[in-house]
C-alpha cells in the first residue's frame, strides 16, 4: 500500500478470510474427532463448524448464485449452527436441552431474512437481525456455562463464558453499525464500518474456537482423572484411590479429634454365582450391590470403593462406633432383602461385614486390617452378619489375651 493512501477493508477479501478460518477450524476439530471419537459434544460441535463454513460459503457467493441460496439458505445455516452449538454446551454440562425454541427461533430468523430480502428488501433489518440472533445466543452460552458448570469444570467454563460475553455484546453494538448509503441491498457494499465488523468477527470466531477446545481439554483432563481414581465397573473409587483419599480424611478427623468408621464387606459365596451363572451375572451383581451401596449409604464425606475382586470399602469420617454399626447393619439388611436380577433370575445376595474404628496414631492401612479382620470374624460366625474390631479386642481383653 503507497504511503499517505488510506486502509479500505474489501468486504468479499473478508469474507474470504472468514471462510478460510472456517474451514480451517473445520478440518482442525474434525482430525479432532477422529481420535476423541466417544465424545459426543465434539461431534455435535464439529456438525455446527462446518455448517457455519458451508453458510458463509453461500453468503460469500452472493451476486453468484440466487439471492434465495445466499441471503436466506446462508443465514440459516449460520443460526442452525449456533443452535448446534448451544446443544453442545447444555451436553458438554449434562443438561437435557429441548432444541424446540432454539429452532423456533431458527425457523422465525430464516422467515425474516427471506421477508426482508423479497418482501421489503431492507439490508439494514437483515443485518439487524443477524447482529440479535447472534447476540442472543451468545448470551445464552453465557449463561448455560455459568449457572450449570460443575466445580471440576469451572475454570473452562468460565473463560469460554467471557468469550461468549464479549461476542455477544460485539453483536449487540454491531445492530448500530451505519450501512454505506450506496450499499443498496448489497451486502459486500455495505462500507468500511460494516467492514470493520468483519474484523472484529473474525476475532471473536477464533477466540470462541479456543473456547470449546478449553472446554473440550479440561473436560478429558477431569474424565481421566476420574478413570485412574474409579473402578471400571462399578464407577467407585478404585483400591489406590480409597488409600489415598482414605488416609487424608483419616488425618484430618484425627486433627480434629473427631471419629473415624470403617466398614469392610464381603460378599458371600460370591464364587459359586460367577460358577453357577457365569461372569456376566456376577458383574451384574457388583453393580447391583453398588446400587444398594449408594442407595444405603447417606453420610457427608463418606467414601466407598471397591477394594478387589468382590470386597468393598466404606469410609465414614465423623461417624462413631455407634453410627458406624447402624450403617452396616443397615447395609446387610438391604443386601439381605434385595435381590440382583439376571434376565428372568433373581440372585439372593448376602454380605459379611467387619467395623473398625480409629485411634489416635493409627495408618488408614492399619485400620482397613482391623475392619478386615473383623469381617472375617463374620465369615467364621456364619456370614450375614456385622462385627466390629472393637468388640474382638474387648472379648480379648475379658479373656486376658496377651496380646492387649
């Protein structure tokens, strides 16, 4: 450019860009998706990239290919991806989204651009109505990442939120930009400060791109955390993870002096179901006893794990012998009266129990070896049941053992 000559921003040089970053973007998240296949977020978000390219591709094309193609078909493909785009994010936070005023609004935007392009032609109105269909649902990807993020997800989440914020209100000031006034109802001669919304578009695509990777990145970041702390099948924590988050609630109630119980369980004759009815049957009933474990089991802080094979682990931090007790008991009952269901078969279910309780000084270790213990004592005594450590060592010392 010679010196002294003024910038002009070429809207079609624009849109060029615009299109190149799209389908860059589009190509990026789809190499994406063909290693981190199982997410379904990334296909719904790729589906909507390369939607909004095949729309700017058409927009792009105008005074090429009929005005229907390009005004009305081009700016609907852009809002179906916002829309898409939306569904994504109420996926990636587990929300159910009902995708019927998202396409409502889809259907009304479509319906005022083809008004406003053959009935009234009217460029402004068509620009205002993209800069509040935009801004619209930018604020709501705001809002959904805001008010539904979860604790693990946080950060992501609310740096996407401020990328969503900010495009929105871009959106929102651009519904005042002035049109050229030779622009007629040309797009691509709407003037330099329309153009330099294109600019400023441009950006705000890519930031919002980053965005979803960041969403995407710190959500694979939790689920393999997650993975290496949970058993596969039944989704408690695994033997490694209970040790560790076991011994750091065992410290802190030991600092504050407050109790500690600790329940082993064992479920009985767990060998001749996987021998009578196969190993699938014997997975079904872990994930039933799960269910029961969970559904029994209503302590703040507590901690459950399957600690190998057909063994589970229940941490109660602030529960006394007293309560440690009615939890196990409760637990027995519940397993005693309930049955797993294999196809037309119910399968009785019975588990022995072992109670321990910390004391000043003791390892998480240490205790998981009384609670065992004592839950061999069930087994001796004839299964079903519930004993406590604390009651073996005062049967011990009543008998004068050597070993108190």
């Amino acid at each position: 450019m010679a010196p002294g000559r003024p910038m002009h921003l070429d809207i079609p040089t624009l849109t060029l860009v615009s299109l190149l970053m799209g389908i860059g973007a589009s190509i990026g998240f789809t190499s994406l998706m063909t290693v981190l296949h199982t997410q379904v977020v990334l296909r719904i978000w790729v589906a909507g990239i390369w939607i909004s390219t095949l729309g700017v591709i058409l927009i792009g094309l105008r005074n090429h290919i009929p005005d229907l193609l390009s005004i009305v078909v081009g700016n609907g493909l852009l809002v179906s991806s916002n829309m898409l785009t939306l569904k994504g994010i109420s996926v990636h936070l587990g929300l159910p989204l009902r995708l019927r005023w998202p396409a409502a609004l889809v259907v009304a935007y479509c319906f005022c651009m083809a008004w406003f392009a053959y009935v009234t032609p009217n460029l402004g109105a068509r620009l205002l109505a993209g800069s509040l269909q935009a801004m619209a649902f930018n604020f709501a990807y705001a809002y959904l990442l805001l008010r539904f993020s979860e604790p693990a997800i946080r950060i992501s989440c609310r740096i996407a939120a401020a990328v969503m914020i900010c495009n929105g209100t871009f959106y929102m000031l651009r519904a005042f930009v002035p049109l050229d006034p030779n622009s007629s109802q040309d797009i691509m001669l709407a003037g330099t400060p329309v153009a330099a919304t294109y600019v400023i578009g441009i950006l705000t695509g890519l930031a919002s791109y980053f965005a979803l990777l960041q969403l995407i990145t710190e959500r694979l970041m939790v689920d393999l955390r997650q993975a290496a702390h949970t058993d596969g099948l039944t989704g408690l924590l695994n033997r490694s993870a209970i040790v560790a988050e076991g011994r750091a609630s065992l410290e802190r109630c030991l600092q504050r002096e407050q109790p500690f119980a600790l329940l082993i369980f064992d479920l009985d004759h767990f060998k001749q179901i996987n021998d009578r009815w196969g190993h699938d049957a014997g997975d079904a009933v872990l994930r039933h006893v799960t269910t029961i474990l969970r559904e029994v089991t209503d302590w703040p802080g507590s901690l459950a794990a399957r600690y190998g094979g057909e063994e589970f682990v229940l941490a109660l931090p602030g529960a006394d012998h007293g309560q440690g007790l009615a939890v196990a008991e409760r637990l027995r009952q519940a397993l005693a009266y309930s049955h797993a269901r294999i196809g037309s078969q119910d399968i009785p279910v019975t588990a022995s129990i072992g109670v321990a309780m910390a004391r000043p000084g003791v390892r998480f270790e240490q205790l998981v070896r009384q609670a065992d213990e004592a839950m061999y004592r069930t087994k001796f005594d004839g299964r079903n049941g519930v004993s406590s450590a604390e009651m073996d060592d005062l049967r011990l010392a009543e008998a004068g053992d050597s070993r108190c």
